[in-house]
C-alpha cells in the first residue's frame, strides 16, 4: 500500500488516533504533516517518531476551527512539504454531557466548529491543489455515537452527524476529480479521550473492559489507522463516500 511521493494533513495528529494514523501512513511511505491545538512536546514527539521511519514531517499548531489559522496552516504545509493529496479530519473534542436544556451554547458552537466546521474549512483550503495531484484522499474520523445518538450528548452527536453529512456531499462533488472521499467511525478507543470517558462512566480503567470487548480487547488506535490507510491506498479503488463502522461487530459498540 504505497504512499510514496503523497503529503498527508493530519489533524489532532500529536496523540491518539490521529498519531496513529499518521505513523501508519508514513509506514506506507507518506510524508505527515502533524497538525496540534496545544501540546508541543506532545507534537514534537510524534514528528520524531514519523521521521525515524524515513518519512519527512512537521508540526503546524493551529486551531482547525478557525479558519485563518487552517489557512496559514495549509499553506505552510504546502510550501514545506508540498501539496497535500490526503486529509485526514481526526481532531475532535467530547461534549459535556449535559442535557440540551443545560447545554451551554458555546460549548455546542465549539463541539460543532471542531466537528463540522472544521473538515469544510480544511477541505475547502485543500482542495485546490489537491485536485492537482494524481489522487486525494479526505477522510472524516466520525463516532458510532451517530447509530444511537445518546441523551446527554447533543453538540457531538450534531458535530458528529454534520461532519458525516458533508463527507457523503463533498464525496459526490470531487468525484470527477478523481478525490474520494469516506467517514471512519470508532467506538470507545483507548486513548487519553477514551480514558477519560471511560471514567465519567464509573470505569477505572478502559482496559477493565476487555473481557466483554469484541475480540477481547477495546478498540485500539491502530485498529482504526489500519481501516484508513487503506481507504486512502491504491488497494482502495472504488469504495467512496461510505462510511465505516470501527466496532468489532459488537451489539452495543461504546462511544467515542
């Protein structure tokens, strides 16, 4: 599944899923740029790990949901490492569990900008030099909280379900351009999100369900990165605006 000669944006790149994707993008011979909000040891030490694998790699702080900052983000991207053909939308944040009728609206305008907002923002700035390469690939890391959409939880199940909704609009734009476009949706992953949930829920540790998890453990970040390189290969030749479901087949998936 070689990447060789692609540029990859990764948002929420610096840990978690996002960190996974983009490791297992540069085992395939992609060259990452590791986007981040707020941790730049956090950043810094994806970006080594990237480059021990012989890939080349920068960090580009910005904030996806604000549009000036993607900007500047793209173009430094571009003129660093070369024009992006893979987007991967993975930055994401949890709402607070609160009730609509004590849902702060802010808190849905930033659930919903980080979700939503932001892969338009990304897609729209990256698009023109995408559609100048050989192939783009724009991927949309959404949540199984959109099969269920759970009381408590209405700015991620509205940003989670906007994001899906664009996905499947711009995958039918872009065909001609020979840009696919596809949603990933992971369950309760183990990483620091997945941690802290996991918790809000009366769980010590995630780990500690296992036991009940399909295939005996939780969903692990490279068991999505492994999904989403290869929607965005060349063994992916005709799978477009779909959206896959990363949840082991269980019954009940968990949240993400």
């Amino acid at each position: 599944m070689s990447l060789k000669g692609r540029v990859a944006l990764v948002t929420g790149g610096s840990r978690g899923i996002g960190r996974a994707i983009a490791l297992a993008l540069a085992e395939d011979g992609a060259d990452i740029a590791v986007n981040y909000r707020r941790d730049d040891a956090e950043a810094a030490r994806t970006v080594a790990s990237i480059k021990a694998l012989g890939r080349r790699a920068a960090a580009f702080k910005a904030s996806v949901d604000v549009i000036e900052e993607d900007a500047a983000m793209v173009e430094r991207v571009k003129n660093e490492l070369g024009p992006i053909s893979i987007l991967i939308n993975n930055a994401g944040i949890a709402s607070r569990g609160n009730t609509v009728a004590d849902t702060d609206p802010l808190e849905m305008a930033r659930v919903v900008g980080v979700h939503a907002f932001a892969p338009f923002y990304l897609s729209k700035l990256v698009l023109p030099q995408m559609r100048g390469t050989k192939r783009g690939d724009i991927i949309v890391i959404s949540s199984v909280a959109t099969l269920f959409f759970a009381a408590r939880g209405a700015p991620y199940n509205m940003g989670k379900a906007a994001g899906e909704a664009f996905a499947y609009t711009l995958a039918k734009e872009e065909r001609p351009h020979n840009i696919y476009v596809n949603v990933v949706a992971p369950p309760l992953t183990d990483t620091d999100m997945g941690q802290r949930l996991a918790k809000s829920l009366g769980i010590a540790q995630i780990h500690d369900l296992d036991k009940t998890a399909p295939f005996g453990h939780v969903c692990a970040p490279e068991d999505v990165a492994n999904v989403v390189r290869f929607l965005v290969s060349e063994r992916n030749t005709y799978v477009s605006g779909e959206k896959i479901s990363v949840h082991g087949g269980a019954d009940r998936p968990g949240f993400a």
